[in-house]
C-alpha cells in the first residue's frame, strides 16, 4: 500500500476546485494535482487552469512525475471566455510537460467538455467504476442526432475502456486509484533524463516455450504465455488490455530491468493490424522511447486487417503512426519473430528495416511477403488444383523460413526458443550505452 508523507514542500491555494502540492509515496517524489468536485461539481475557473499550469511547469522544471485526481464538469460558466483560455493554459502547459516526465490521471468522477481533452494528454488513466467523460454530453448528442444516451452509455468505463481507449484501467476507489498508479510508477524514471530503476528479480515462470507454437500453422495461442516464461515471474503489467487486444502492450521486468514488450495476439483475430491497434502500438512506442524503457517486439501477424471499412477509415494513415513511431525511437530495440511475419505488418512490427537493433526468430518463424496459398494463388492462379497444392508445399518449404531472412542479414540469429530469455538479457547488456540519436529538424511531422 502506498505510503504517503504528511509533509508537504508545496501547496497552492485551496480556494477554487483545484490544488496542488509534492507528496512523497514509498520514497517517489510527485507533484499531486487534485481537481475535485467539491464547489461547483468542480467546474474550472481561469484561476484553476493556471494552478494546474504553475504545478505542471514547476514537476518538469525539476523532473518529477505529474499525479492528477480529476474531477471536473467542465469550464466554469460564470468565468464566460476566461474559464477557456483557463483549461486551454492547463493543456499548453501538460503538452510541454510530455515525454519529459510521466503524466498519470485518475479519474474519480466527471470530466466533460474541453477539460475531458486532458485524459488524452496522459501517459495512463485509470478512473472509478461510476466516473465518466465526454466532450458533448447526452443533451448534446440528443439535440444533434435524436439519439437518448445516459453518461454511463455515452463515456462510462466500459466505453473509454474498450471503445475508446482512454482509460487503462478500472480501481474500486480513490485508494485503489493512487495503488494502481503508484504501481506504474514503480516501473518508470522520474523523468526522461534518468533511467528507470533496476530490482532485484525472480527468474520466469515454469512455460516450455519450445512447445508453445502449435502444430497445425492456423492454431492459436495466448502469446501472454509466452511473455511469462521471457520476463521475471509476476512482473507483466499489461496497459489497455480490453482495447485493440489483438494487440498485447505491457512493461515488465527483465533480470530487474524495465522493458517494454508489444506483442501481437494470435487468439485475437490471429493478432493482425487493425487501426486501433496501430494507434496503441504507436502510442505503446512513443511512451517507452520517452522514458528510456528498452523494448521487446514479439511478432507472430498475418498482416494487416483487410476491408474497405477499415481502408476508408485511413488504415495507410494509421498504419504509418506505427511505423513512424518505431523509425523515431532510440531506446534499445529487439524484434523476436515466433511464427508468422507476412507483407507490411511485418515491416511495422520493428523489422530490422524500420530500424531494431537486433531481430532474432525462432526455427518456426514464417518471414514472406505474404502466406502460401496467397503467394500460390497469385503467381499459379491458371494452374491446375493438384500443381498449386505442388508449389504451395514448395513456397512453405523454401520461403517460409527464417534461414533466407538470416542469410540476407535480415534475421541476427535464429534461437532455440528456451533460450529466448538468455539471449534476450546478454543483448540488452551489450545495448545498455546505446546513444540516442537527435534529428536536425526542430520536430517531425508525424501521422498521429
């Protein structure tokens, strides 16, 4: 349970809905933000947001993480245009503070309008069970499209949790809410000028990884299993689990160390991209290139989701937020492919292409442009049944294997699969004074 210190170095004036002040919780030093519906259901002034400013600015000044209990029903009316420009400073000052230390929220009750524009700005959410948030309420959406919604329908927890992708995470109370968040913190620097801390560690879980592939090539499995016997024994911490979980994004510990790990699902529509899962991958990447947490790709895609809906929807533009963002990141990368690795999706998930620092694959990696019986569909599609059948057995006997991949330089090495943790930490050892490398230009116009 956190442990929080009675004495405070900061604390701003109580008048208003929002304060601010340094607490310390099990030795981690945060500037503590709490907007809270106490006058006015919590209704920003002008005042309010600059509060929130002043703290946001003061915790990146001195490289401490940002702790917000949020509770708002938006700008203050009474404050008219003031109370805008108000929640406006606050978002300027969040949006400086990104990437340079860690932004967390707690959403204890409502967040409507503008001021719900902040959870998007943090680095994790996790909100009570009856909490909500929206930009246009249900009288709103009543008004404009005929159509009755309650709170709960329009942005509860289930919405911003699998719909969404806002919240992380769901806490039973306000307690609950510091517990999940001091747990995140446990994993991360203070800010993006220091490395995150290394523990003691415990070694995996008992998983025979050499027998978790299945045989027959269209089986599924629970690629968590295999992160269990990778990283130290209890320590996966999965972030948007119910969001895009064909898609399986976490930290966890490796010998001690913070890592990364952004995995494809195969028991989740046989884990191929979709946009929302290019959009949590992207944003998985950016936040660990951040904070200077090294990262494990593990890769097992058929490829990317097709459909005209998903193509109207701008899967190329999605898609490339994920490429764009591992081309970007320099913190120590490692690509392991298990099974399949088919056309774009393959280069997207880290390739050597995009630019890892090391790729190894395991013996039943599959690296192509794409599978089989596509590939034999295309090239033989005037060929009789029974030649098809012919070469498709040839393509999966010479082309779906990661020794061509290897002798191209495109694979490091193929590993036992046993062997994976070993062969993980001694690379994370040799990548450990990896420099990061800065571009020329002041910033990057990125896909978002």
């Amino acid at each position: 349970m956190a442990r929080r210190s009675p004495h405070l170095e900061l604390k701003a004036s109580s008048t208003g809905s929002t304060r601010s002040e340094f607490r310390t919780f099990d030795g981690r030093r945060v500037m503590w933000i709490s907007s809270r519906a106490t006058t006015r259901r919590g209704a920003l002034s002008e005042r309010d947001g600059e509060r929130i400013a002043h703290a946001a600015s003061t915790a990146a000044s001195i490289g401490v993480p940002i702790v917000c209990e949020l509770s708002t029903s938006g700008a203050k009316i009474q404050d008219g245009v003031a109370a805008l420009h108000g929640w406006g400073v606050a978002a300027r000052a969040l949006a400086h503070c990104s990437g340079q230390v860690p932004i967390l929220i707690g959403l204890t009750g409502p967040a409507v309008s503008g001021p719900a524009l902040l959870l998007g700005l943090a680095d994790y959410v996790v909100m009570a069970p009856d909490s909500f948030a929206f930009l246009s309420g249900p009288q709103s959406v009543a008004e404009f499209t005929g159509v009755s919604v309650t709170n709960q329908e329009l942005g509860g927890a289930s919405v911003l949790l699998n719909r969404s992708g806002v919240a992380f995470d769901v806490a039973n109370d306000r307690r609950d809410i510091e517990e999940s968040i001091l747990k995140l913190l446990s994993y991360l620097p203070d800010s993006t000028n220091e490395l995150p801390t290394r523990v003691d560690f415990n070694d995996p879980a008992g998983v025979d990884l050499d027998a978790i592939i299945p045989e027959q090539p269209t089986a599924a499995y629970d690629v968590r299993d295999l992160v269990s016997g990778i990283v130290d024994q209890d320590t996966f911490y999965e972030l948007r689990s119910t969001w895009a979980n064909q898609l399986v994004t976490g930290l966890a510990r490796l010998e001690g160390r913070t890592v990364g790990i952004l995995a494809n699902q195969p028991k989740i529509m046989a884990g191929t991209l979709d946009i929302p899962a290019a959009q949590k991958g992207a944003r998985f990447v950016r936040f660990c290139d951040s904070f200077n947490i090294p990262m494990i790709t593990l890769v097992d895609t058929p490829g990317f989701l097709p459909g005209k809906d998903v193509e109207w929807r701008g899967m190329i533009r999605h898609g490339a937020e994920l490429a764009f963002s591992y081309a970007a990141c320099n913190v120590p990368r490692i690509c392991l492919i298990t099974r399949k690795a088919y056309g774009g999706a393959y280069i997207v998930m880290d390739s050597k292409g995009i630019g890892n620092d090391l790729t190894f694959a395991w013996p039943s990696a599959e690296i192509a442009v794409m599978g089989a019986q596509g590939a034999v569909e295309i090239i033989y599609r005037r060929a009789p049944n029974e030649e098809r059948l012919r070469h498709q057995q040839k393509y999966e006997d010479e082309y779906l294997t990661p020794w061509i991949a290897a002798e191209r330089g495109f694979v490091d090495n193929v590993i036992e699969p046993n062997r994976t943790r070993a062969h993980l930490v001694h690379a994370f050892d040799l990548l450990a004074t990896k420099k990061e490398r800065l571009r020329n230009a002041k910033h990057a116009n990125s896909p978002l």
